[in-house]
C-alpha cells in the first residue's frame, strides 16, 4: 500500500505523536531535535490507522515504509490536490499574503465552499498539511505560500498546483535568505514561472509595473486605478482602508475595519477575485467589510486604558515605513509608536534598522517612539530605546505605562510585543 491510498483510508493527517486523531495517518518526520520514527508504534497504540515512516524495523502491516517521509508527504498532498481536482489560488508574496487569504476566504465563501490556509501553515511541511486538510466537499482552495529562500516557492507551487497565482508585492523580507531585494524577486517569481510553464493565470495588480513585467507571458487578469477587470479607487477620511470600485457591471464602495492605506490593494485584490468568479458585488462589498483582522495582525484592541494597534506578528523593512505612515498620519497627537526588531534581514541588518531610525527623525518622531531590540539599541538613536520587551515592561512597572493613547506595537515575532498588551 502506498501513502496516498493509506490516507484515503484514513480520518485525516498528524504529524504530532502526541495528538493523535482516531483513524488518522500518522507522517513520522525528522528535525534538528526530534525523529518522529521513534513513536510511530506510540502513534498507532494512540489511535492512528496507519504510519508512515522512513527508519527502523517494523513488523506490522499499519506501518508504511517510505524513502523519505517528508517527500511522501509531499507527494502524498500532491495526489489528493489531483484527486480533488478543484480550482487552487496560490497566493504569495513579501507582506499582505494572509489578509488577502482571508479577505479572499470571505469574498469566495459568499457563494462556493472555500478552504484556506490556516494560520501560518504556508512552508514546505505547512503546505502539504494544507492541502491534505482540504474538505472533499470544497469548491475551491487558497493556499498561502511563505519563502525565505530561494526554490521553495518553486517547490511548493508544484505541490500544490495552482490554477492562479496572486504575488502581493516584492518587499524588504527575509533578506538573509533570498540575498537581497533582488532574491526576495526572483525567489516570489518562482510562481509566474510555474503559471507560465504550466499555461495557468495570475492575477496581477496592474498598477504595480513590476508585476505586470515579471508575469509577462501568462494569461492574466486583474486590477488597477486606470485599467483591470475592475478598477478601483481611494476613498477614505479615516485610518480604515475604503476603495471605491467600478466594474462594467456595476459600481460600489468598500468601507474596511483594515487600518492603513496599505490595505487598499488587499481590499481591490480581494474584490476582483470575487469578480472573476462572479460573486455578487453586494455579497464582495458585505464579506469584506465584515471582515475583522486577528492573529495579531493589524488589529485595533480597546483596553481599559489606551486603544492599541496590535501588529505584533511579523515585521520587515517594508511593512514597518508603511505601518509609521499610516500610524503617524492619523495620529500625530495621541500616537506612540513601540517598534521592535526585524529579522532575516542577513548584512543589511544594521543599514535597514538605522534608516527606520532615520525615518523615524525625518517624521519628527523622535518623543512618540520606543525602540525595542538589541539592533535597534545599536543604532544612532536619541530617544527611548530597550534591549528587550521585558526590559520595557520593567521600566513600566517602576514609572507607568502610557494612558489615554493611540498605542501602535510592529514588530517580529521574536519580540513578543504582544506582552506588553496587560499593562496597556
């Protein structure tokens, strides 16, 4: 018996011996710390109805042994993504890929069963599980797709098949892996190149001039403020991204709960693949404008004391300039700006950290702003700066949080900020 045909016999997928769904297919990876071979017989007596291994000596007919598990894993999610045979929406890029999943999500489940990624599965094991977890009912998938290196966005996409390709944009992230604005480039393109190869669409900003060049010779569709299948416009007074859009059809406006500017790409994005798969255009207007961010992305929490903008959950170069736009612009008088370090940024960690710094004094920014991280601490900063989150909190506790505030937290993962949430 081969994987695939085990896990159409089977109740789902785990890779975690200690979680062991009943009936499910039990995929004994191996990392630095761990080789999941040493408890696929755990794995079994724990209810799994088969296991799928690539080391050691079994004598029992529910263990499958394979070359290598993670690439049976990954071919395994290959062969039921063909066995599904629904439309996927491959979706990467350098900042946005999971509003726009989410927004996609909302506009698409309108009218078709639609499953997306969740959470942040989007690597070359997060991937896989995604597409395995697809319900065999659904009409379509979005399948997110994260990169810090060159070729796996290559990889992923001929896992995962996609139909259509979305790249959000090309930014300034996990530099130390693609080598450079550069890699970050050629590594997101990987997608165009797969779409082209194998004769599928993308759907493309046309307003980004180097999105329109680099998915030369695809089919395409997509947006724009002067040309698309619908164009959109600007349209907000707040902090809350609103767009005006206009298709041969009909016309209407999407007034967000996203904050930022940033946002109004995502929102246009979202309702053209609403519009490409002939959702309603009250259905696209009342999915995302119903929609409300969480998972520490860009999301507005109200404590007892200040308002905070929790954006807590990745930070680079790019997304930092953006959310101090944003921020800033709407709150010049209330504001404080708690930014934290960014990493994957290789050699040009410290010239990227230093020009927030320096973008952060050409806003006059200096008295609304605290700098956490020890490459932040190494930069030419006058203001308030901390080695670490908990060194902040230390200081809060000796002379008192910020009250009455418009409280933004950006940063990476790493940095926790979102610590700091119950003294604000």
């Amino acid at each position: 018996m081969v994987p695939f045909e085990a896990f159409l016999m089977s109740s789902g997928v785990t890779t975690d011996s200690r979680n062991i769904p009943n009936n499910s297919i039990f995929f004994a990876l191996k990392g630095e710390r761990f080789n999941g071979n040493e408890y696929a017989l755990k794995a079994l007596d724990s209810g799994a109805k088969f296991a799928i291994v690539d080391e050691g000596i079994f004598h029992d007919s529910r263990i499958i042994k394979v070359a290598d598990v993670l690439e049976s894993l990954q071919d395994c999610a290959r062969s039921y993504r063909r066995h599904l045979g629904i439309p996927i929406i491959g979706l990467t890029g350098s900042n946005g890929k999971t509003t726009c999943k989410e927004l996609f999500r909302a506009v698409l489940s309108k009218q078709y069963e639609t499953f997306a990624t969740k959470g942040n599965f989007n690597n070359h094991i997060g991937v896989p599980l995604s597409l395995l977890n697809i319900p065999i009912n659904s009409d379509i998938a979005i399948i997110e797709m994260g990169a810090n290196h060159q070729s796996e966005i290559a990889l992923l996409s001929s896992i995962c098949e996609p139909n259509i390709g979305y790249i959000t944009n090309f930014g300034k992230a996990h530099l130390e892996g693609f080598g450079g604005v550069e890699g970050v480039i050629k590594g997101k393109s990987e997608l165009y190149d797969y779409l082209r190869k194998t004769k599928q669409k993308a759907m493309v900003s046309f307003d980004d001039v180097l999105q329109t060049k680099n998915s030369e010779g695809i089919q395409t569709f997509g947006f724009g403020q002067n040309a698309g299948l619908i164009t959109w416009a600007p349209s907000s007074s707040s902090e809350f991204a609103r767009i005006n859009i206009f298709s041969e059809q009909s016309s209407y406006s999407i007034q967000s709960l996203l904050s930022g500017s940033f946002n109004e790409q995502n929102i246009a994005a979202a309702a053209c693949i609403g519009h490409y798969y002939k959702v309603a255009p009250n259905c696209i207007k009342e999915a995302i404008e119903s929609y409300v961010p969480k998972m520490n992305r860009v999301e507005w929490r109200t404590t007892e004391s200040n308002k905070v903008l929790l954006d807590a959950y990745n930070a680079n170069p790019s997304s930092m300039k953006l959310s101090i736009d944003s921020f800033s612009k709407w709150h010049r008088k209330d504001g404080i700006l708690i930014l934290g370090d960014m990493f994957e940024l290789g050699e040009a960690c410290a010239f990227e950290h230093q020009s927030i710094v320096d973008y952060l004094i050409a806003l006059n920014l200096q008295n609304q702003s605290i700098l956490i991280g020890r490459y932040f601490s190494a930069t030419d900063w006058g203001g308030a700066k901390f080695e670490s989150t908990e060194a902040l909190a230390d200081y809060w506790k000796e002379k008192g949080a910020p009250r009455d505030a418009s409280i933004l937290l950006k940063g990476s993962r790493v940095i926790a900020l979102e610590t700091l949430m119950n003294m604000l």
